[in-house]
C-alpha cells in the first residue's frame, strides 16, 4: 500500500515548485505598486479621495488600465528614471520581475483604490490600495492568485518618484479544496521584539494529512525573482505555528507557509516591519 504522505508530496511536488511565492514576492508587489502609492513619512495632513485632482485619479485609472492590457511601455511612462522604492526595486529590475509574473499568470485584474492624497510642495503624496487577483493553469492544475497591497507614492511632474510598501498580503490556491486559512501576524513589530506567525486550517481536517512548512526572507529587490526554497513536513495540529524574534535592527521580512491535503493546497505570505520603539511602532 502507498504511503498517503508520499502520494501527496508526489502529486503537489511540481505545483509547489511552480507557485512556490518567495514570499510571493515575486513581483505581486512591485508590480502592484504600479497602482500608485507613495510618499516616504508624511507629516502633512492627508485629504481624502472624493478632493483628489483630476490628474492623479485619470493616472491611477491609466496605470490599471497599462497594467491589465500588460503594456510595460505605458507603465514605465509613468516612472522617473530614477525611480526607487522601499524594497530597493528600481524602474530597470521592476520589467523582468513583471514579466515572470504576467507569463506565469494568462489572466490578472487590476483594481487600485485611492485612499488619500496630499501636497508637498511641488509634489503628490498618495496613498492607495492595490488589489490584484489572477489565475493560472499549469498541467490540468489550476492556480488562483489574490494579493492585496498598501503602499505610498511621491509624484513629481507627474512622475513615480519615491515609493514605500506598507503592507501586502498574497494568497495562493489550488486543488478542488485548498484548506481556508487564518493568518494571524502584526504588520509592524518593535526591533527585538518576539511575535507570532500562525497559520490556522479553519475547517475540520478529519483524517486528512495536513503538509506544511513555514519560512522567512529579508525584504530584498533581488527576491522578487529567486523565491526562497522550504522544506514539507507532516503538521501535528490543524496548521502552522512559528514564534519570531525581529532584529536589533529597522527593515522587514516576508513571512510565507504552505498548507497542503490531498485534495488542495493554500499558500499564504506577508509582510512584516521592524521599527525602532522611538518610531511609534505599536
């Protein structure tokens, strides 16, 4: 008789590797970012969407538009050539990273909702909301992608200048019953400070095997292409519980796990911040 671990590790061995998310990093936020957002730390009081110039909601409309039709050209059209944002993507790393994920994925949607705005002298600070979801098929399997992505942007002359990712958060699935998770992990925790990475299958497992594995990475430009490699093992209890300790030093990590049974597979990764406890780090 087949060993039940062994048949799931063979049947979900290759999707893995096809979906496996360097935190998903691989580029769902970089190229998110393309919905505008902006601005390093603004002092300045915010305004809200409905006050907006016509300008800035016509530019967040023609970058969803750019990035749905997957017009590189348009988008960089938007860009300073010397672009920079807080993960240390420039405007010439941001195309292999978009190309990977628009051949990985035939079908991705676009939306970016403005959540504020203001203005810094000759410049716009926006904040937005990115929302991305896309699907794929890869030998007969399907895979459905959704990531959420807050983040700043600093225009100037009506060009992407500066960029800050606040948060993100991505999700992958497969199978006819990928496990419904619960992610619980802070956004932001103080240098030094311990923290929690649960991972939690919502529904009953019954007598299903549950794999998994939970891993980190530094928030690094040259990850968005080279995702992280993470071992499978056979999960006590009904998910992933990891227990962190961030750096005496500021900056982030992607947090990434894995979820898998016989008949579906949930990946799963976020962003996390460390902050000096003089920032305001909660």
């Amino acid at each position: 008789m087949r060993n039940p671990v062994t048949l799931v590790q063979r049947i979900y061995k290759q999707a893995i590797a096809k979906a496996k998310p360097s935190s998903l990093n691989w580029s769902v936020s970089v190229l998110l970012s393309l919905s505008l957002t902006a601005g390093w730390i603004i002092e300045a009081q915010a305004e809200t969407p409905e006050t907006a110039p016509s300008e800035l909601k016509n530019a967040i409309a023609q970058i969803d538009a750019a990035a749905n039709s997957r017009n590189f050209d348009i988008l960089t059209n938007f860009y300073s050539k010397s672009f920079r944002n807080s993960d240390g993507l420039t405007l010439s790393s941001m195309k292999p990273a978009l190309t990977q994920l628009w051949q990985r994925y035939s079908q991705l949607n676009y939306r970016t909702e403005l959540k504020s705005w203001q203005n810094e002298g000759n410049a716009i600070v926006a904040e937005t909301i990115t929302y991305i979801t896309g699907t794929e098929v890869d030998k007969g399997r399907d895979f459905k992608l959704e990531s959420t992505l807050h983040s700043r942007q600093r225009f100037e002359n009506e060009k992407i200048i500066e960029q800050e990712i606040i948060s993100e958060s991505t999700k992958i699935t497969s199978g006819e019953n990928p496990p419904s998770v619960e992610v619980n992990l802070p956004e932001q925790v103080r240098t030094g400070q311990q923290y929690n990475f649960d991972v939690i299958v919502k529904e009953p497992l019954g007598n299903d095997i549950l794999l998994g594995a939970a891993w980190e990475e530094p928030i690094q430009a040259n990850r968005y292409t080279k995702p992280a490699d993470f071992e499978l093992e056979v999960l006590p209890a009904g998910g992933v519980f990891k227990l962190g300790r961030a750096p005496f030093r500021e900056g982030g990590r992607w947090l990434s796990a894995v979820l898998i049974r016989k008949d579906g597979m949930t990946m799963v990764t976020e962003r996390l911040q460390f902050a000096h406890p003089d920032s305001g780090a909660k």
